[in-house]
C-alpha cells in the first residue's frame, strides 16, 4: 500500500498528462483490494477517488475513461464504474455512439467470423449484464442489438422480459438481422420464438436470409487468428435457414438491388449457405453469369486457400444443381483463377498435380480459345 502511495505522490513530476495517466492506471491495476481489510479499502479507494478527481494531474476523467478503453481494462472500467460513480451507459462519443458500441464496434475479422474480440468480451459482458435497461445511442444503437451481436442468450432473454421489441426498428439493422448476420442460432431462435419478423427489412431492404450472406470466409492464419477467439469454426448455417424459413422467410424475396438470398450468396462465394438454399428449394432461374464475376474480394484475400476453394466449390455445386454458364464466362472464370492464383492450380486439390487442360475440363471448357 505504501508503494502505491508513494507512486501517486510523484505523479506530478511527470510532465505527459497522457504519461500520468498510464503511471496512474498502472498502480491502480497492482491494488489488490481483497487482501486489504475494510478500513484499508475505503482509505485506498478514496485515495484513488482523489487523484483522479484532482484536476491539477488530471483535466478530466475522460483521460482515464479513454485509457480503459483504448486498453480494454476491466478493472478500470469496474473502478470508474462503481467508485468514482461513471455512468458509463449514459457516456457517449461526439458522433452518438455509445461506449458498449465502441466496444462491439467492427474489427477486420468481424466482416469474415463474426466473433466477438476476445480482448474486449469481458468488458462487453460487464457492460450487459450491469445494464438495467436497455440503453439506445444516438443513432439507434441499443444494448439489445450488442447482446445479439455477442451472442448473450442471457441479457437477451433478459431485455425481452422486461418488454424489449424483438422487432426494435432504431437502428439500420433489426435484432434479427444481426443475430442472421452473426450466425447466433441460438439468439435467432429466441427471437423468432417471441415473434421476430423473419421477412424484416433493414436499411437495404434485405430480409435475414440476405443478412446471412454477408459473412465471407477467409484465411484464418493468415488474416484472423491474432483477432478471433473461435476463428477456426465457421458456423453453420443449415440450421439459421432452416428456422427462418420454417417461420416463414420467404426464400425468392428481393433485396434493394433485387438480388435473392441465394444471388447474395453465390455472389459472396458462400457454399455452405448456397447449398442450404438450394437444399429449400430456393430458384436458379434468375441467376446469370455476371454473379459468378461480380468478385469484391482483394487480390491479397484471394490468394490464399479457403476463399479461392469457395470459389470453386459455389461454382461446381451450381453447375451441379442445372446451372449452366456461356463458355466465354468459363473462359474468364479460369482467367480470373490465373490472375489472383498464378499457375498454382494443384491447391484446388492439394496431393494432386492439376494442369491447366484439367482445369480447363473441370468448368466444362474446351481446348480451343471461345470466339470472340
């Protein structure tokens, strides 16, 4: 306790008030409350109280309210929380966002797994399950689309018994929309349970079933691991179709670009959800060979193994089910493949030496060049 007493008293030698701060945050993470009596907690946690209130060190409480996040502290975040009386639900940024949005905001693997950052889910947590109500952001973003998004069965279930909507239209996307999008199964079932609208439109006017296509595979070692708790498991997505259309999805609707689920899909390379769709029954007969080349992924991601595998795989499973593509969009197709993969044509099937006059037999081409 002296240590730290004595640490606090040099703050002030310390000219960066962002330095000062990290020092600060520092000693107060090396406090171990549960090994001081009554009496040395309330002395300790008024001491720290003070520092952090004397405005000669610290401006303002919004410099420790940054670290805490920018560090993904939970300890300071408990401490600001229910010592120093932060109403950290009610805090927002200058553009409206909430901190719990910060928090649940984006990463890069997100846009690929979905998965909530590992660093950030015990704040995530703490932020839900310390929630009474369910805090909305200037732009529309509630604690109930977080807990969807993170997958809080709980703090879900929670919200909706103290009368959340399920079908909450304040924000660009609905609960059931981000669950779809995140492969929450088990969120989407409760919420379909207590009569979330499977044909919902969000601001694309896309229903749920689009919402699905919008996670893409990629290489996790390569682009993921450093990010993503459970990046190795994409989720299934067999079971989310199944229970959307069992509640009444429809299967054929169209998105503002008028594409179909099984459109979005195949244009996202998505073999597993194409296949479900198609398993439902779910029509060919507007798709056209422009989709097969409308590719949005990076040269960088395209190098790598399991997105040029989906590629591959969403084609041959298409022309399987009756799909039949012009031999010039075949022609392209392996032009493409060359592009972004060189001549390494044996990671289509690895062990297996694979020409081009094979890969050119594997889309139905022939030898010959197709006239113009």
């Amino acid at each position: 306790m002296e240590s730290v007493l004595d640490t606090i008293s040099n703050l002030k030698n310390i000219k960066s008030v962002k330095i000062r701060c990290k020092e600060f945050a520092n000693v107060w993470g090396t406090v171990n409350f549960s090994s001081l009596s009554s009496l040395e907690q309330d002395l300790m946690t008024k001491c720290l109280e003070n520092v952090m209130r004397d405005q000669s060190l610290f401006p303002s409480i919004t410099y420790f309210l940054v670290y805490v996040l920018e560090n993904k502290n939970l300890e300071g975040m408990v401490f600001l929380h229910e010592k120093m009386s932060l109403k950290i639900h009610e805090v927002r940024f200058v553009n409206g966002k909430s901190l719990l949005r910060y928090l649940v905001e984006p990463k890069s693997c997100v846009n690929y797994h979905g998965d909530v950052d590992r660093e950030s889910k015990p704040l995530i947590d703490y932020f839900l399950k310390t929630a009474a109500e369910n805090y909305c952001d200037s732009q529309g973003y509630s604690y109930f689309h977080a807990a969807c998004f993170a997958g809080d069965i709980d703090t879900v279930q929670r919200f909706i018994k103290i009368g959340v909507d399920v079908n909450l239209d304040t924000f660009a996307y609905s609960p059931v929309h981000i669950a779809a999008k995140y492969r929450r199964v088990e969120v989407l079932r409760v919420l379909l349970e207590h009569d979330a609208d499977p044909n919902k439109r969000d601001n694309e006017q896309s229903t749920p079933l689009h919402a699905i296509a919008r996670l893409r595979v990629c290489d996790c070692v390569e682009l993921c691991a450093d990010n993503c708790s459970n990046s190795d498991q994409r989720r299934p997505v067999d079971a989310m179709v199944e229970l959307l259309v069992a509640k009444g999805a429809k299967i054929e609707a169209r998105n503002r670009d008028g594409l179909t689920p099984l459109e979005s899909a195949v244009m996202s390379f998505d073999f597993e959800l194409t296949k479900s769709l198609l398993s439902l029954g779910a029509s060919m007969d507007s798709l056209n060979d422009n989709m097969m080349l409308d590719v949005n992924y990076t040269p960088y991601e395209l190098g790598y193994y399991p997105v040029a595998l989906h590629v591959v795989e969403t084609i041959r499973l298409l022309v399987s089910n009756g799909f039949e593509m012009q031999l010039w969009t075949r022609y392209k197709l392996i032009n493409f493949w060359m592009t972004v993969r060189g001549n390494d044509f044996n990671s289509l099937i690895p062990g297996i030496e694979v020409s081009v006059s094979v890969i050119r037999a594997y889309f139905g081409m022939c030898s010959s060049s197709p006239s113009k």
